[in-house]
C-alpha cells in the first residue's frame, strides 16, 4: 500500500498516512497548498526508508552506519544520552515528524507549520507566531524567540512499550526527535524497582521484534500510596533536571495517578 494523503474535513489540516505512520500536518492559511505539497512528496518514502534500515535501527545508538536522513535524525537525538541503553527506534515518531516539517520549512515566507506523530510534535514559528501545548499539570505556550521547537509525550499507557511506569511525561526540547528520546528516558525513570504490584513482561514477548528484547517492561501498575507514587516521580524528576541543566530539554511534565510534576522551566511560559 503507497502512502494516502488527504485534507481533513475542517479544509485546514492534511492527514498523511502510510502503514503505522499517521501524521496530522497543519500550515498557516498564505502558504498551505505549496507546504502541504511539499510535505506530501517527502512523506511518500519515508516509511521505505526505514524499512530498509530497520534492523540497525533496533541495536542501540551509536553504530555511524545509518544512512537515510530520518534514521540520522534517529541517530543524532540519542547520541547525547549514551552511554544509556537507548536506540534511534526511541526517536522514531519525533524524527519523522522534524523530516516531513522540515520539507514544508522550504516553502518561501512559511510563518506557521507543525506536524502531529501521534502526540510528538515538531513546530514551526516566525515572528509572533506561537504554539500552546496542553499536558498534565498545566500549559506550555512555546514562542518563535524560544530554542524549542519540539513537544513529545511518554508513558506505560502509549504506543510504545515503557521500563518505568510513568502515565504520562511530556517534554520540550529543541527538536520533535529530541524531545521523543528524552520523554521515552524520563518515562522509563519514574518507577519502582521491584514493586509487587507492577506487573512486567519481556518486550520480546509482547512484540518479537522489538528493539528492547528481553527487557521487561510495564503491562500494569496495581495500587499505588501517595508516597510510592511521590518516590517514583522523584526518580524521573532527577533524570528530567539533568537533561534540563545539560541543555537537552526546556522543561519536562512528569504525571502518575493523580500527582504531577515539573522540572524548573528554562525560557518557557508556564500556565
């Protein structure tokens, strides 16, 4: 099956989809048709390339021998975390939705453009154009003077498989692809070592394929006290303000059960 691309019925946003890849892509209103061909032609490979290059794509990061643009970008958001367990499958979502915004990008006088990858997000802004981004705990209204241009969320309950236990950690960070990895790393902190009412199974067994083998991860979190709960964001809260002090993120909002969290916020409007 080729990739579809079809305008969604509000006549505002495209849809792109092709096998598990589903993106919503929007473009301010002066430049939608030129942006929305342009990010059609690119999206109608995307999904072969990575297929072509699968394999090393579920080794952890740091092979060099990735060729195909979207799997450098894979690549490139791992690299600063390692030596972490991590690989480019981590960025995957992030990395597509930077490729097909990228290609819109080149459309002359752009002002507006994002591209939705199942909730990880990659913005374009210019001028006083921003961008709000709802989450647990609050807002986040990202603006074109800010370095972030990225929004991803991670936890046990999404698509991919977690190691933590985390329902839901959303991060800002420079790039759609970066902010992917460093929710997925986050999502995986919050957790409790051991505890007898997380259930955990091999990841290899709930998907053969998957890039994280035999490690297990979360398939159900029993009840848990406020203090378990507050421990564990604790956990995933450390790893956030790390990556938040080394530059890799602007802000992390870390949610389980009814607790939230957030990391300090660096250049962002919190609400």
């Amino acid at each position: 099956m080729s990739a579809v691309a079809a305008r969604l019925p509000d006549g505002r946003r495209l849809h792109l989809q092709h096998g598990p890849i589903d993106l919503i892509v929007e473009a301010d209103a002066g430049h939608r048709e030129a942006a929305y061909a342009r990010a059609s032609a690119r999206f109608a490979t995307v999904l072969d390339e990575l297929v072509a290059e699968l394999p090393v794509l579920r080794q952890p990061a740091g092979t060099g021998v990735l060729r195909g643009p979207v799997a450098r970008r894979m690549e490139a958001a791992c690299l600063p975390h390692l030596p972490v367990f991590v690989t480019p499958m981590a960025a995957v979502a992030g990395a597509v939705a930077d490729e097909i915004l990228a290609a819109m990008a080149g459309v002359t006088g752009l002002e507006k453009a994002w591209v939705n990858d199942g909730g990880d997000i990659a913005l374009h802004l210019t001028g006083a154009e921003r961008f709000t981004a709802a989450m647990a705990g609050g807002r986040v209204e990202i603006s074109a003077a800010d370095p972030w241009r990225g929004v991803a969320t991670s936890g046990w309950r999404g698509r991919s498989h977690s190691l933590g236990i985390a329902d839901a950690v959303t991060v800002i960070a420079g790039t759609a692809a970066a902010a992917d990895v460093a929710a997925t790393l986050i999502a995986n902190a919050v957790d409790l070592p051991g505890h007898p009412g997380i259930a955990r199974r091999p990841a290899c067994e709930l998907a053969p394929d998957s890039d994280l083998g035999a490690r297990p991860v979360t398939v159900g979190v029993g009840r848990l006290s406020p203090g378990e709960v507050a421990e564990a964001l604790v956990r995933g809260l450390a790893v956030a303000e790390e990556m938040r002090a080394g530059g890799l993120i602007g802000a992390a909002f870390l949610a389980l059960n009814d607790q939230t969290c957030a990391t300090a916020l660096k250049e962002l409007n919190h609400a």
